[in-house]
C-alpha cells in the first residue's frame, strides 16, 4: 500500500499577516519594535518580584546566622576568638 504524497505547505509562503500563529511569529522576529506586553501583563509580573522579593528577604532573616571564617578577627563582631 502506497502513502499519500504531502501538500507543500503555503503557509511558509505567505507575505501578509494573518491571524495564523505562524505568520504572527514570522512578523513578531521580522518587527520586534512593534511587539509590546499588555500592561495587565506587565503588572501582573512586577506584582509577581515584589512578592518574590519579600519572600526572599523573610527567609533570609528567618535562617540562622552562620560565621564563615571564624578564625579571622575582621568577621567575628563578638570577638570572643582572640
């Protein structure tokens, strides 16, 4: 049984912009000046650091404080190590 020669395909030969999400794509890379995020978008990702900052920042007052090189008198603010 013999397969079904594939169509060649026009959407590669398209020149105008469609509603086709390839030709979208192709005029996307062609015209980057013209391609801006929506400003509920862009909210909605500066909302998403700030609460990714304020977390960050809790657990790192939350952890405990650890003395790197204790032997140094520089580091060590007690300065029981003398």
């Amino acid at each position: 049984m013999t397969r079904k020669k594939k169509t060649r395909s026009l959407a590669d030969k398209v020149t105008i912009r469609t509603g086709r999400r390839k030709d979208f794509k192709k005029w996307r890379h062609d015209n980057p000046d013209q391609v801006t995020s929506s400003r509920r978008f862009v909210a909605k990702k500066q909302q998403q650091r700030k609460l990714q900052a304020v977390r960050k920042l809790a657990r790192q007052q939350e952890g405990q404080n650890i003395v790197i090189h204790p032997d140094k008198e520089g580091d060590n603010p007690s300065g029981d190590h003398s």
